[in-house]
C-alpha cells in the first residue's frame, strides 16, 4: 500500500502544498484542517505515516514530538513529522526552504530581517549558519520601524512579515528608497507573485525573489524525510517553475481591436482558465455600454473604474485577462497587473484594426491612438505576440507561456 501524508493546520483553503507535493511525489497528500481542541486526538490517532505542519501549531506540535531534530528544537518549531511505531519525530524543513532560496551568495555585510514569527526563526538560523551578520525588524523590539535609519547599510532584506500579503495587495513594510545600499530583496511571501516590495525592488533595479522557491524547496526536504530519497530536491528547479506557469496570470494588452478578447478566449478556451474580459466586466459593473458611459461621465470616470476593477481582477491567479486598449493609460494598471501577470502584448496592423463601438478610437482616430500608445504597449509588455489569426495567435502563447 503506498503511504499516506497530509498537511496539519487549522484553516487550509489557499493551501499549494496538496499540488506541490502531487508534483514532486506520487504517495497521497491531503489536507488535514484540525481545529484546537481536536488537535491532542489527531496527534494520538492519525494513521499517516507523516504530515507538514502549518499554522498555528508548529510549536504544540513540536512539543508533542517524541523526538525533534537539532535544527527544529534551534528553531523551536516543527513543521514536518515523521510517524514510526507510533511515535512522532519532528523536523524544520523551512530551514532548507530559505536556505535554497538564499542560494550560493552569502558575501553581505548586513542582513535585514523584517518580522520576528516562525518563518523569521527558520531565516535567521539561516543567516547565522552562513555567518551573514542580520538584525532583525520587531514592531516591539529594540529594531523597530522607526529607528530603521540606523541600518541604512543593509544590504540583503528579507520580508518575514505578511505585509503585502493577499488581500493585502498593495501593502509594503518599508520604503526600499531608504537604502541605499540594498542589492537584494527576499520576501517570502508568494501570493501574489509580486508584492508591492518586490515591484519597488525591481523598478529600483534592486535583484529580488518572492517565497515560491523556498515553499517547493520545504516541500521537497519534507518529501525526502517522508521517503528517505534525495530525489525530490533535485526537481525543486522543475516544480518552482511549474507553479510559477500555474500561478501567473496572462495579461493581454494592445490596440483597440487588435483581438485581444478573441485570442484571450481562446487561451482560455485550449488551456481551461478562467477567461476575464475587462471591457465586458466593467460594463456589468457600471450597468451600461461602454460608449454610454463615456457620453455620460467622461473618460477620466471611466479610467478611474477601469483601474478599480483591475486592481481587483488582478489579485487572482492562474486567469487569462483581455485589458482594455486605453489601459496604458495609467501607471496605477501597471503596477496592478505586474502582481501576478506575464503582460503580451498582441500586435495586428494598423489596416486591420475595427474602430466601429470604439468611442476613443472614433473620437481621436486611430493613427493619433496608435502615436500615444504603442510606445506604452511596448514598454509594458514582457513578450509580444503577432496576431494574423487569433487560434494560431492563442496556440503560440500557450505553448510558451503556459
Ligand atoms: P507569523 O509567525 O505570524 O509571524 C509574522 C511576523 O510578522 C510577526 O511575528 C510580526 O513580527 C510580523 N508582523 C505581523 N503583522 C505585521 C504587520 N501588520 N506589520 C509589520 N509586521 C507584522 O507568520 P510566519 O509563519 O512567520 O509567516 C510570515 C510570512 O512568511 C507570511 O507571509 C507567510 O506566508 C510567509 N511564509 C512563507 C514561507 C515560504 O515557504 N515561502 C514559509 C513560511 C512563511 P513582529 O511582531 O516582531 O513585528
């Protein structure tokens, strides 16, 4: 009989562990949402040969463990157990999570370690064990958020905190302008893909990387204490990109008419995504056409929706999303799509491009729209696409995008 593990916490719906480890493994996994006071129960009776841990019991479980791991009591708490002859072994794999995700560069003079919670301990055992001099960022320590100018000199930040987190798009812990000497940016948050730290690291032009790399990398220390077999870190690489794909959104910008509605419901068609067209959600929004509602209210009203919708829309993953061809308009949609979205860009000529339905089209003439925003779709996007015929056009991004 092939054996059996799950993932132990008290509310698990958003979890990716059950896909990360259906990726890396073929033994079950299955989600184990245990309340408080049943927790004592599932400890005594669970039949699983092993189970990850997650919040809130990652210190109660590791004082149920019969055995802990050095790095996991260094810790203090316990995210992976191991059951044999009913007795619980416990062990720390966020450890070698952030560890893989450090990777090989350890030359920084100083470490900043915002949050001083679970993920926070495993970060730091880390640093010291790479002897990277840290100091950490506590709301109520000695270090707090309004004496940060005392470590200006930083030069690796790592977000331990859930600021920024989903819902809380949009939220950053720090100002990354107040360091100068910052060279890279870890933030282990992974939904969204890009926090709002990480949008200010690159356009800084600061090197930084979100939590999925460490999440697949605990996932697969976890896999290989559960099967004694190296294997599993050795597809970390495969699995982190693999999710990634998963994951991130496609944003399809371009032109008015360009058949980014056509080729994005295709897309979503061929690849069983959901499908969102902004232009079409917007009028089921405001209860009127498009049209109506520039006559009505204005482009500048209607540029002010459309960003509110896209700020939302944007916070999903794993969808396919036509834009509307005024969204280059502004820089807010930018910074909303660029959360979870690969942005293509769909091109089509000029001469082929309807304007019938168009209000801004047909007040400014295309050759006007097309001076103002090609230049804005081009710096926008991060891949371009020609479409000559939308099932080619969507076939293409599919297979390299998705
Ligand atoms: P946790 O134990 O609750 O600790 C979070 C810490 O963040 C708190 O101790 C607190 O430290 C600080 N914090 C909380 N709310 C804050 C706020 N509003 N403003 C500023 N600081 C705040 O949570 P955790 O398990 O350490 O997780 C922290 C983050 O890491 C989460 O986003 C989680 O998703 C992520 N994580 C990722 C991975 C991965 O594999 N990628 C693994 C574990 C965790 P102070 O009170 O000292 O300020």
């Amino acid at each position: 009989m092939s054996k059996r593990f799950g993932l132990l916490g008290k509310t698990l719906d958003h979890s990716f562990s059950p896909e990360i480890h259906r990726m890396l493994a073929d033994y079950e996994y299955q989600l184990y949402p245990v309340g408080e006071e049943q927790l004592a129960a599932f400890l005594k009776e669970t039949d699983l040969d092993g189970f990850n841990v997650t919040i809130p019991y990652k210190q109660t479980v590791l004082r149920a463990c019969d055995e802990v791991s050095e790095t996991a009591q260094h810790i203090g708490s316990v995210n992976t157990v191991i059951k044999r002859n009913g007795r619980l072994y416990g062990y720390n794999t966020d450890f070698y999570g952030f560890f893989h995700l450090l990777g090989s560069d350890h030359h920084y003079k100083k470490a900043l370690v915002l949050g001083s919670g679970g993920a926070s301990k495993a970060v730091q055992a880390v640093l010291a064990d790479c002897n990277i001099p840290f100091v950490v960022i506590s709301r109520t320590g000695e270090n707090n958020y309004t004496n940060l100018s005392l470590h200006r000199d930083a030069d690796l930040i790592v977000n331990a905190t859930p600021v920024g987190m989903y819902p809380e798009n949009g939220e950053a812990p720090i100002n990354l302008e107040d360091f100068p000497n910052c060279r890279r940016v870890l933030d282990l948050i992974y939904n969204p893909l890009k926090t709002a730290l990480i949008l200010q690291a690159e356009a800084l032009g600061i090197k930084a990387e979100n939590g999925l790399k460490m999440l697949v990398s605990q996932a697969a220390n976890a896999a290989q204490l559960f099967e004694h077999n190296i294997y599993y870190v050795n597809r970390i690489e495969e699995v982190t990109d693999c999710l990634l794909r998963q994951q991130r959104n496609i944003a399809l910008i371009g032109m008015p008419g360009c058949g980014k509605t056509t080729v994005g419901e295709t897309l979503a068609s061929i690849s069983g995504r959901e499908f969102y067209d902004c232009d079409r959600e917007l009028e089921k929004k405001l209860g009127m056409s498009i049209p109506e509602y520039f006559e009505t209210f204005g482009e500048a009203a209607f540029r002010k929706e459309e960003t509110k919708l896209l700020l939302s829309l944007s916070q999903k993953t794993g969808i396919i999303l036509s834009c509307g061809g005024g969204v280059v308009c502004r820089e807010q949609n930018l910074h909303a799509l660029r959360q979870n979205s690969v942005i293509v860009h769909i091109e089509r000529s000029l001469e082929s491009l309807p304007s019938a339905g168009r209000p801004v089209t047909q007040a400014r003439g295309l050759i006007a729209i097309a001076a103002e925003r090609m230049p804005k779709y081009e710096a926008w996007a991060d891949v371009s696409f020609v479409n000559d015929e939308p099932n080619a056009c969507a076939k293409q991004i599919q297979e390299a995008m998705l």
